[in-house]
C-alpha cells in the first residue's frame, strides 16, 4: 500500500501536506505495532511474572476497582497523547493495564484450549487488516457512524454494570455485538485518522486503534470460548 498516493490519503493539498499525512500514517501504524507487541509480550510473560500476577489482582480484582482502574487508564492515555515525551510513558502504562485485564482471561483460555488464544489473535488480525484495507481503498470517510457507536458502547458497559449488580449472565451474543461494535468502531477510528486527525497526533491515533484491537481481540477470545460450552 502506498501511503503517499493521494487517493488514498483523501488529500487535495500540495506534495507537502501530502508528504505530512503520509508520515503521519506511518508513524500512527508503527506506534500501533509497538503497543501491540507490548501487549502480546504481557500475555506471554504473565504466567511467569508473579509481579504482573498481582498486579492484575490489585487492579482487577474488584469489578469496581477494575473499572476505575480502566477508565482512569483511558482518561489519561488520551488526554497526555499530544504532549510529548510524556504521552510515549501513558501510552506504554496503557498497554501494560490493558495487558494485566486480558491476561487473566488468555491464561484461562490457554488452560482450557490451547490453541484459541492464536486463533482469536489471528481472526482479530485478519478482520483489522480487511477493515483498514477497505477504508484506505475506498477513501470513506465513516464518521457519521460515532453516534451510533457511542450509543452501543454505552448499552454494552450498562449491560456489563448490570449483569455484575444482578448476577445475571451475558452470553455469547454479547460477546458477538461486541465483536461487531468494535469492528465498527475500527472503521469509525481508522477514517477519522485517515481524514480529520492532525498529523502531530500519531500517539493519539496509536492510543485508539490499540484500544479497538485489544477489546475486539478479548470479545473474538470470549465467543470461541463460549462456542465450546
């Protein structure tokens, strides 16, 4: 894929502005890679470090505790993602309280089934590729979707609330709206990126896609899960 096509790029500008957004792209897309490996590390490294075990247990031993946990990562993570150097430090605290709340979820899984956890990492893979793909090709611009979105972000954490406070459970179809919310939320963020992000924003954009990817990961982890039940 070439970056600098400006079909591509959406842009009308001179080879200057062109050249900004190309780099731009370039930089979100390795700020990604990076937050990613850092993740998958996590996971990989979980079950031999006792210091990343309780971790997670402090962090997320509590639903709410684990929730605040989140939200105040999120809050700060996008906050601090254009003030450089700090946002280079949040950004790699992000991966690693996103890394604590799914490792738990990956070791059982590794228990349970080996081999899922390299099956949802590659469904993931290949559903953020062909999103990505379609929305460089195409040049859509999907952000008319961000109110629906929210509205679905919003039922799902209501619904999560809920099944905590009155011990109800959440079965597989809502770990599949999840998938498909967040699938829709890769389109929303990657045409945002590609057309109304400044191009300074690299780490934000990074911060972004990351959270897409990583919860679509977990919700793909819980369906193939809840699929052998």
């Amino acid at each position: 894929m070439n970056l600098t096509d400006p079909m591509i790029l959406g842009a009308a500008g001179d080879d200057a502005q062109i050249d900004a957004r190309a780099r731009f792209l370039q930089k979100t897309y390795t700020w990604l890679c990076a937050g990613v490996a850092g993740f998958a590390g996590i996971l990989a490294s979980f079950e031999h470090v006792p210091a990343f075990q309780s971790l997670a247990i402090t962090l997320f031993g509590n639903p709410i505790i684990a929730i605040v946990t989140l939200l105040a990562a999120s809050f700060a993570a996008h906050a601090m993602a254009e003030r450089s150097p700090i946002n280079v430090v949040v950004y790699g605290l992000y991966v690693l309280v996103f890394g604590l709340a799914t490792a738990p979820l990956v070791a059982h899984a590794n228990s349970v089934a080996p081999g899922i956890v390299g099956q949802a990492g590659l469904i993931t893979g290949i559903i953020f590729g062909g999103l990505t793909l379609y929305v460089f090709k195409t040049g859509r611009d999907f952000s008319f979707m961000g109110g629906v979105l929210a509205l679905g972000l919003f039922a799902m954490i209501a619904l999560g609330i809920g099944g905590w406070l009155f011990g109800f459970q959440l079965g597989v179809w809502y770990s599949i709206a999840g998938a498909l919310l967040f699938s829709g939320y890769i389109l929303y963020d990657t045409s945002r990126i590609l057309h109304h992000y400044p191009t300074t924003a690299h780490v934000a954009a990074a911060v972004v896609l990351f959270t897409d990817v990583v919860i679509l990961f977990q919700k793909i982890l819980m369906i193939l899960l809840r699929s052998r039940d």
